[in-house]
C-alpha cells in the first residue's frame, strides 16, 4: 500500500502542544472527538488489557474549578523554577514557551472541551517496570488522539500541572480512586492553518547504538 507520506511526516512532525492559538470561542464537534478516540484506541495497550478510558468535560462550572487548580498549580511550578536559577536568561525559545504556558494556565477554564485520558491502575511505588507498563498503556493512545485531532483542525496540549491537586480534581470529575489520570487536554480548534518544526537537538547527537555513549 502507498501512502501520502509527505502529508503523514507533516502531521507528525508539527503536532505539538497548542496553547495561544486555542479558539477558545468555538465549541467542539463531539463526533468528530467520537471519531478520533475510535482512531486512538488502536494503539498498544499493556497485555491487551485496553484499561483505558476517556472523561471528557465541557461543563462551564467543573473547567472554572479545574482551571483553578491549574492555575494555582502553575504558578506554584513558574516560582520554583524562577527561584532555582535566579538571574538566569531564558533563551528565545524557552520565553516564548514560557509566555504561552502561562497564558493557558490563565484561560485553562475557558477551553471549549478537556479530555483527561485516564488507566486502570496506580503507580507502583518504585517498580519502574510496572509504572512503565502503566503509563505505556494510556500515553500512546493519548498521542494518537493529539495526532488525529490535529489531522483535523483540532489543537490540544500535554498538560500533568493540575496533578498536584490530583485528589481535589478527582473529587470534582468523579474520578475513581484505582484509576489514574494521564494528563489534561485542554481541546479546541486552532486558529491559522500551519504549525512549523520545532528547533530540537538533532536526533543523531543523541543516539547511541549497542551501547550507552557510543555513536
């Protein structure tokens, strides 16, 4: 089978986390999200388990109330960082995102949609290998999701900060106590029509092969 692989490449190498240019005005086609987490559940899942589940919240009270434990937990995380590296300038880059995770932490309760990607399960404590295979069970499908959302015209961001209110927030979304939440997609149509690559350290500075350190 021959694919578009331009157009695929393209898609995945400009999904990433959108935050100012969410239209935060707009509501959110619900079968077009039915549609994606269709798309996204195809992904790989810990043992075939498919422990997987998806809350999806657009109710104006529950996002005000979740936006402020956002919020607090944003601000929280910018003044221990300032604190950490004082007098430190931030490159271009790192202000610009800076800049736009402070302004999602500011209008969190006014995306149109969140989607809290959620498993089956609690961390393990230290086991890493059972903290990877729970997490390994919702991420990609989670990825998957960003991915056909953004096939779409729909943005969305990897947000974890209201995390730090985990049980608040779990009260609120009558969230299980054996169920872990993955992230926060706050969800929208974006505004404009492209994205550009993001400036990474080029993949071949960081790849070893057969050992660590070995290029």
């Amino acid at each position: 089978m021959n694919y578009d692989l331009a157009s695929v490449d393209y898609i995945l190498e400009t999904t990433r986390s959108v935050r100012k240019r969410l239209d935060l005005t707009r509501p959110v086609d619900r079968e077009t999200v039915a549609r994606c987490l269709d798309i996204a559940i195809q992904a790989p899942t810990g043992s075939n388990r498919q422990g997987w589940s998806w809350l999806i919240v657009t109710d104006a009270e529950k996002k005000a109330r979740i936006g402020d434990y956002y919020k607090q937990s944003w601000y929280a995380y910018a003044g221990v960082a300032a604190r950490s590296a004082p007098g430190e300038t931030p490159s271009p880059q790192m202000r610009r995102v800076i800049s736009s995770a402070q302004y999602l932490a500011d209008h969190m309760h006014e995306a149109p949609m969140m989607i809290f990607p959620c498993v089956q399960g609690r961390p393990g404590g230290d086991s890493a290998a059972a903290n990877a295979g729970l997490y390994g069970s919702i991420i990609p499908a989670a990825w998957s999701l960003m991915l056909a959302l953004r096939a779409r015209g729909i943005g969305a961001a990897w947000t974890t900060l209201h995390l730090s209110y985990e049980r608040e927030c779990n009260e609120i979304l009558g969230i299980p106590a054996d169920v872990t939440t993955a992230a926060l997609l706050p969800v929208a149509y974006f505004r404009g029509e492209t994205f550009q690559k993001a400036d990474r350290i080029p993949a071949s500075e960081l790849t070893y092969w057969e050992t660590w350190g070995s290029r």
